[in-house]
C-alpha cells in the first residue's frame, strides 16, 4: 500500500511539474497563449509556422521586471553618481550632478530631461563596455528596492519567466526589446529570463574604439547613438533580428510601434500587453503614470486584438517567492 501511494505521489508531481504556466491563472488570457502556441507549433495544423520564424520579442521594464517609482536602470545610475562622487568629489561639479550623488530625485526632476540625461552621460560613460556591463549585472543581483526591499534580480515577474521558457520549449527564438541601454541589460538578462546577449536589443550610447596601453578596447562616451523605443523598436529589431516577430509582449505606449508592427504581418500573430492592475502586490498603473504610461495601446489593444493581462486576476504570483 505504501509504495502505491508513494508511486501515485510521484506521478502526480511529474504531471504538475509538466503544466505550462503554473503561476498563472486559468483565465481567457492563459487558454490565448496556449491556444496560440499549439496552433503554430502542431505540424498538422493549417497555422502552423517554422522554427526559424517562431520569433518572440519582449519589452523589459514594466513587462519582464517592475518599473516603479522609476526606471531601474536610473536608480542604477543615481548610486553610480554616489560612488563617483566618494571617490573624488570634484566629479559632482554640476547641479545636476550634485543631487545625483545626494540621491535628491525630487530636485533631479525639477531640472527635466536635461538634468537627467546630464546624470546618465556621466554615470555611464569613461569605461569599456564590459567594464560597465559587469558593473551593472553586479549591481542588479545586490543592490535592493527601495521600498519592497528586494534585489532587482528578484522585481522579475515570475509568470513572465515562465512564459519565456514556455515558448522556447516550444521552438520559438525569444528576444528582449527595451528602451533600456542594451550594455545595462546585458549584464543580467541570461541569469535573469534565460536570454543571452545576442538577443537583447536596446538602445545604445556612443562608444569609441582605441588603443590603451597596447590593448584594443571599446569604451563608453556620453551621448545617443540610437532609441530603441516607440518607432525606434521596430527599427531595432530590423537591424538586429532581422525579421518580423510573431510574439510581441509590453506594457507601455513605448511598445505601441512593435505590437502593432509584428501583430500587422501575414499569418499567425500574437500581441500581449501587461496591465498593471494590482495595487496589493506590485503597483496599479496606467493612462497618468509618468513611468510605463498605458494610454493608447490600452484604448486599440480590442481592435488590435492584442490580449491584455490582468495583473490582479490573470497571475497567480508576481514576484517569485
């Protein structure tokens, strides 16, 4: 009798470990992906699509990781001016500078656009690339929130990991989108969704190539190269992947150009959109945030077609406990 049960055990954790998304819900939106993933995967079905054309793109922030009360890539850069600013406080020469290295965000805002760009040129630049790239990935694995008090490798979003992985298991290729600096993600997109390097697209900082000390290297200037946001994501995409995807998932107007792009091309096609709606867990957000503002796309997203996520009702869990 004990071995029947253990046995009966044993093959009814195999089976729980085998359902698709288990952090989700079983809602409209979990049976949408299924549904999709199985009708462009199954060889016999008059929707089915090749490997090499399976191509997922996400977004990052709000969409694979939280994004409040501001972007995580300028939290990253405010305790970069603080560690610059100790270590020779002359480089806090600037107004600008000066409240970066004191953490003030309120007097940062105030200065606008100028000031922030001002803090990012400076934090992010005067090292080679995998110099910055290793720093940030360090970064993200140790620094905290600073109010849910955990590391920024565990503000991911469990379902969405899951998601991820599920379509890969599936033969689909998955790439990450973002309008965040591509050399920032790099450093931990592998550890943290399973993408290695090649398949992040972002936007991108001026850079030089030069000989020091007899060794060639790439460094980081201050300056844009390119915007990898609204317009800019199609584009992006075009040069790096090199194709239309058939997936796309966002959660900001800034991912309004690359729904309606990839969702627009012949055949099988998907657009999902993360609608922050749980107040209790994460943050509830959408048409007057300032960060990851959900105006547009959510007003077209049902005559799109594209699947909007209920945060509250569709997830199981946000983050991963």
């Amino acid at each position: 009798m004990f071995r029947l049960a253990a046995a009966f055990l044993l093959v009814a954790s195999s089976a729980l470990a085998q359902v698709p998304l288990p952090s989700w819900n079983d809602t409209q939106t979990r049976t949408a992906i299924l549904d999709f993933v199985e009708s462009t995967t199954d060889p016999k079905a008059g929707t089915f699509v090749q490997p090499q054309d399976r191509v997922a793109v996400f977004d990052n922030d709000g969409t694979l990781w939280a994004e409040q009360p501001v972007y995580f890539q300028f939290l990253f850069a405010l305790d970069r001016a603080k560690a610059l600013a100790a270590a020779d406080p002359a480089w806090a020469k600037t107004p600008a500078l000066k409240a970066a290295a004191a953490g003030d965000v309120k007097t940062l805002l105030e200065g606008g656009e100028a000031a922030l760009t001002e803090v990012v040129f400076a934090t992010h630049s005067g090292m080679t690339v995998e110099e910055f790239t290793r720093e940030a990935g360090e970064w993200v694995r140790t620094a905290q929130h600073p109010t849910r008090h955990r590391t920024y490798i565990d503000m991911t979003y469990q379902p969405m990991r899951e998601l991820l992985d599920y379509l890969r298991e599936n033969g689909f290729t998955t790439y990450i989108v973002s309008g965040g600096g591509v050399d920032f993600m790099r450093g931990f997109t592998d550890e943290a969704y399973g993408v290695p390097s090649p398949n992040v697209v972002g936007s991108l900082g001026k850079a030089t190539y030069q000989i020091v000390d007899g060794k060639p290297q790439v460094t980081k200037d201050p300056g844009i190269a390119f915007i990898d946001d609204k317009e800019g994501k199609p584009i992006g995409i075009m040069r790096s992947v090199g194709q239309r995807p058939i997936f796309a998932a966002g959660n900001s107007d800034g991912d309004y150009q690359m729904l309606d792009w990839t969702t627009a091309g012949d055949g099988p096609r998907f657009g999902i959109i993360v609608h922050h709606t749980d107040a209790a867990r994460e943050w509830a957000y959408d048409r007057d945030s300032k960060v990851g503002r959900l105006d547009k796309a959510l007003t077209d997203a049902p005559a799109k077609g594209w699947v909007v996520i209920d945060m509250a009702k569709d997830w199981k869990t946000v983050f991963a406990d």
